[in-house]
C-alpha cells in the first residue's frame, strides 16, 4: 500500500503493517525488539501521536502501536459500529494474533476505555501501565464531563465537523497549552487522516459512546480492582479540556503504589507537549 501524499516518513519513521479484520484493515507498526509495550489512542488521533516516544524506546524495547479502524492509516468502514468493545476485541485479537506476552500498556484518552479492558481480561499478560489523560468509567453524575460529552455529540457540533472539520482544526489545537508544539507539519497529520466527512465516523460514534456506552463504562470501572496491583505510571497534563486533575486523582486511589507525575503547563496531549528531558527519563526509570 502505497504512503498517502501527506505521511511524513522524517516524522513517522515506521514501516506499516495492516492486521485483516473482518470490518477492514487495521494499521500497526511493530518496531525495535525485547518486551513489548503496546500503545493504544484515543480521539481524533492515531497511532502518530506516541511517534517520539516509540522512537525512543524501540532502541530498547518492541513497541506495537495500532491506529483503530476508523483512524490514521487504518480502513474507515462506514457500516462498522465503532462500540468501544468492538475496537477492544480488535487490540486483544491483534495481541493474542502476535502472541505477545508480559506486555507493557500505554493508554491515551479513549485508549483507556478501549486498552484497559485488555488488563482486565488478562492481568497476568499486563506487566506494567502507563497512563496519559484518560478515562474508564461512567460520567453519569459528572457535571463538567456531561457538558463536554454534550457538546461533542451535539448537532452542531456534527455540522461543523462537516463543514469545516472542528475536531482536528479547533479542538486540537485548543488541546495544547503551548501552541508553538504544533507545528503546521504535526497538525496536517491530525487533518488529514479526517479530512472527508465520510471518515470521520469512528471519531463520531466514539463521541457518542462517551454517553450512549455509559452503562458500559460503569461496568469497567467495577472491575477496576483487578488492574490495582499492576505497577502504573501516571503521566498528566492538569490543563486538560477533557479530563480533570479530579480524575486524575480517581486513578491515583486506585494504584496507591503507582507512580502519578501532573504537569500544571500541560494539556490533553503529554505525549506532544512534554519536552524528551522530561518525558524520557520518567518513562525509562519506570520501565527499568
């Protein structure tokens, strides 16, 4: 499969690999060798976001990253359902498929709700978490989040998306704290994976889900106990739009022992705002 016109092969170095669903093909790449740490993205990003850091440690360690369908390089089916599930038992298929084990877990935003599940079905395959702004538990209750679901499945916002393509023109950019971290080149790989409308589903209905999977993520947060002695780093950006520093709070009760590392200047994204003088040596201490 030829690289779309866009991809950056200086910013994202990887050779591709697609993984045959029966919806459509799911990208990954698979990079560097000795134990695998699996990355797993949130909305609207892909698997493009964890590029420095898998450059980093794939001097060391075997990283796998997907894009969901719906995503980056992945098929964009527009009759897949999309349910948070579906995409979980897509990254449970691909690790069992590559038969990794003692794996290291890296989640981002919906990553969480999709990649944590994993942990919970197989905590003995889950060597080790590590958490970026994410979430696994039902909103129901939580004023702010409800507002903020809200709007992202709102109308509106659905038109926008069409005309003008809010998600990734606005939203992202409103995500950084320090805005000269998104560079024109790093933004494009944000438009472009989304740009016509029809591709925009997976983002969409993950949105959604935030409400209409509630029920769902109420019955992951139950279950929350069993991921509790998993050594965790925590990595959070307390500038967060979409996540608070009450939710980081929510996943240091849980790991008392885990390690939890807030950045006041930071926003959604730790992975892009975060300096490498910074990033790397948490990481790397953690995994050591």
């Amino acid at each position: 499969m030829n690289d779309p016109i866009w991809l950056d092969r200086n910013e994202y170095p990887f050779e591709s690999r697609f993984w045959q669903l029966p919806a459509g093909k799911m990208h990954y790449i698979d990079v560097g060798s000795g134990n695998p740490i699996v990355f797993v993205h949130g909305i609207p990003t892909w698997s493009f976001l964890y590029r420095r850091l898998i450059r980093h440690l794939s001097e060391q360690h075997r990283c796998i990253a997907i894009d969901h369908l719906g995503f980056g390089l992945s098929d964009k089916p527009t009759t897949f359902s999309y349910h948070p599930q579906a995409l979980a038992s897509h990254l449970e298929t691909l690790i069992n498929g590559l038969d990794l084990r003692n794996i290291t877990l890296v989640v981002h935003d919906w990553g969480g709700s999709i990649g944590l599940p994993y942990a919970l079905r197989y905590p003995h395959n889950v060597q080790r978490m590590i958490l970026f702004n994410t979430w696994m538990w039902s909103i129901k209750g939580d004023q702010r989040a409800e507002r903020f679901a809200a709007l992202l499945t709102g109308p509106w916002y659905s038109l926008l998306n069409r005309w003008c393509q809010i998600t990734t023109r606005v939203f992202v950019p409103q995500s950084y704290v320090d805005k000269t971290k998104l560079t024109p080149t790093i933004h494009r790989h944000y438009i472009e994976p989304l740009r016509h409308y029809d591709d925009q589903k997976g983002a969409q209905m993950l949105a959604r889900a935030i409400l209409w999977a509630d029920d769902t993520m109420a019955g992951l947060w139950e279950q929350r106990q069993q991921l509790a002695t998993i050594p965790t780093l925590i990595l959070w950006g307390l500038r967060d739009m979409a996540f608070s520093r009450q939710d980081m709070q929510r996943w240091a009760d849980l790991f008392a022992q885990g390690q939890v590392h807030p950045f006041d200047h930071v926003g959604h994204f730790p992975q892009e705002e975060l300096e490498p003088q910074v990033l790397y040596p948490l990481v790397d201490a953690f995994l050591a």
